[in-house]
C-alpha cells in the first residue's frame, strides 16, 4: 500500500503554563488499512506557588520513553498466547465436520465424566480425563484399618491422605479444565478459522502503574532535587496471523524447533518462577511464532510522566532558617506506534495475591512434597 511521509506539525508556547505539542505520522490511501508509525507528544510545565518566586524553565524530555518492560511482558504473554491458540486450531480444524466432531467427542467425554463423579465412581471419573486411577492404597479406609492394626501411626497416615488430595486436585484440575476450553476455543473459532493462507488479527494488551515518591526531606542548602514517576503505561500488540507451514508449526510445539522451552519446563517448580518473572516467555520468545507470518504487525506503547522541582532555601520568616517546598510541576503524554512486534525483556513480575488456583495449587504441590519426605 502507498503511503507517503512523515508529516511533522508542533505547536507550543512558551511563557506560563508552557506546553508543546508534537505529531508525527504517515498518510496513505483508502481502505487506510496499514499499521503505519505514529507518535504523538504533549508536555506542559507550571509553577507552584514558592516563597522564592522560582519556576520551570523547560519541558520533560520524552526520547527515551518506550515499550515499558513490565507492560510489554503482559502484552505479549496476551499476544503470543492468542495467536499460538489462533494458528493450533487452525491446524487443527481443517474442516467444519472436524470442528463438530471434536466439539461432540468433548461434550461427550465431559457428560461421561460428570454421570461418574456424581454417583462417587471416581476412578471411572479419572479413567474419562485419561488421568491416573488411584489404587485402593490411597484410600481412606485401607490407611483407617492400618492405623487400627496399629502398622502405622496416624502422622503417616495425614501424609498420606495430603499427597493423594494433591494428585487428585493437580489431575482433575489440569484434566478438567483443558477440556472445557477446548469446547469453548472450538465455538469461538468455528465461524472464522483462518486455515492456511488465511489471516487473523490478534492482540495482546499490557498495562503496569507507577507510584508516586514520597517529598525529599533532607536536602542540602540551595539545592535541587526531582521527584519523577510514572503514573501509569500501556502497551499493545496487534499483527494479522497468517499460517504459512502447519507441519513445521507442529514441530514446534512439540520441542523440536526451541528445545531450550522443554528444558526449563522440566526444571522441577519452574512453573513457580514464571509466577514471579518472565524466564519461559523470553525463552520461548525465539520460536513463538515458526510456521506462522506476523503481518502489518505494530507495537503502540502509552506512558505519562510527572514531576516536581524541590528545591531548600531561606525561610521567608527567617533568614537563617531552611524549608524545602516545591516550585514547579510538569507532565508529558506520549503515544508512539511502530512497525513490528518487539520482543519482550527479563522483568521481574510485580508482587501480588496470589489467585485461588495458585493457592490451591501450591497446597497440592506442598502436600506432594511432605508426603515424600
């Protein structure tokens, strides 16, 4: 498609407030269908009301602004996910029968499941997820009858009965809901599964905020400090999925392209690291997308920033005396697209509650863990 450009219009002003805009970007023709650069830049700086009569003499400088770190991680484990989920079921329904027999053959394995777990047959329960049966050793009543024998003492027996909750909770719940998404992925794409040549858009959307430092307390006599931050920060990633080869696409989701992702995953509790970083997403990164083509792909990235000028002088009150206040405050938005997807960084993940599938996960994990030691 033809485009032509940049195309640069700034206005400013330069007496208080002072700001500036600027706005660069591309034209091109109907249907105006291409993901062209974009960037978009508002700053704007004031005085604070100061004994010392002080005030901004520039604006934020915005350069350096990119793809946050901590957003653009979020955005592509979204990104890489979707189209991963996009390019399988392509491959895999190759027809709409396959679609509804797949979609039955789940529906039915679902009912068969439920008809045997409501009437307690839970090994026939397990056998319909293709999961581990549990044998008679594992349960409450052969560990009830050794402690009565008085074979083995009661401490064992709670060891016992943790790690068989925690393999009945890790085995139905990693074979449970793997099959209800299957029958929803199946809905979802059966009205438009882009087979190969055919294309898909996809996304991905990351956000990450910012907390504002506390006022500097101690300073030196005549001196200047900022206080900067970031309140918040967005990234998204957009690309039209196109699948080129399913055979080699299949080879890579089975190792055979990035052994380097099979490693890690079999790193024991490697699982639990990716809670807390991003060391598989980085690692699969390299390969994510072998057997698909990324087309008119974009990265658009959103970021404020703030400031305050601090700065310690002559008590209006008295002139031996010292106070810290600020004088001025300035702010900066900017929007920047540009072309390709860009490729996410090591971070550290931020802190938080964990959810009730963690929780109850690493109580399984912890239950396993006791019962072998």
């Amino acid at each position: 498609m033809a485009f032509s450009g940049p195309f640069t219009t700034t206005e400013s002003q330069a007496s208080l407030p002072m700001w500036s805009k600027t706005r660069n970007r591309y034209r091109q023709k109907a249907p105006y269908i291409d993901r062209l650069p974009y960037e978009f830049i508002w700053n704007e700086g004031n005085q604070m009301p100061n004994p010392w009569d002080l005030a901004p003499s520039t604006l934020p400088i915005t350069e350096s602004f990119g793809p946050d770190g901590a957003a653009l991680a979020q955005a592509y484990g979204k990104f890489s996910q979707a189209a991963r989920e996009t390019a399988s079921l392509a491959v895999n329904l190759a027809e709409r029968k396959q679609a509804v027999d797949m979609m039955a053959s789940r529906a039915s394995q679902i009912l068969r499941f439920a008809r045997n777990l409501r009437s307690f047959r839970f090994a026939d329960a397990a056998r319909d997820l293709g999961l581990r049966v549990i044998t008679a050793k594992d349960s409450r009543r052969y560990w009830r009858a050794r402690v009565r024998a008085g074979s083995v003492d009661r401490e064992i027996v709670l060891k016992k009965r943790l790690q068989s909750f925690g393999n009945n909770y890790l085995e139905f719940h990693f074979g449970w809901e793997p099959l209800v998404k299957d029958i929803g992925s199946v809905i979802e794409m059966l009205h438009d599964t882009p087979f190969k040549g055919h294309r898909k858009t996809v996304k991905g959307r990351g956000s990450s905020k910012g907390t504002k430092p506390s006022a500097p307390t101690s300073m030196a006599d005549f001196e200047i400090q900022t206080v900067a931050y970031m309140p918040i920060q967005r990234v998204q990633l957009i690309a039209d999925i196109v699948i080129e080869d399913p055979n080699v696409f299949r080879l890579n989701q089975l190792g055979f392209v990035n052994p380097a992702v099979i490693a890690w995953e079999l790193v024991p509790f490697s699982f639990v690291v990716d809670w807390f970083s991003n060391v598989g997403m980085v690692l699969s990164s390299y390969t994510d997308f072998v057997g698909m083509s990324l087309q008119n792909a974009c990265t658009t990235s959103y970021a404020e920033y703030h400031d305050n000028f601090y700065y310690k002088g002559h008590d209006p009150n008295n002139w031996y005396g010292r106070i810290i206040a600020p004088y001025s405050e300035r702010k900066a938005v900017t929007v920047r697209r540009s072309q390709g997807i860009t490729m996410p960084n090591l971070v550290l993940r931020p802190p938080k509650w964990p959810s009730v599938v963690r929780g109850a996960t690493a109580i399984s994990l912890l239950s396993q863990f006791l019962g072998k030691h």
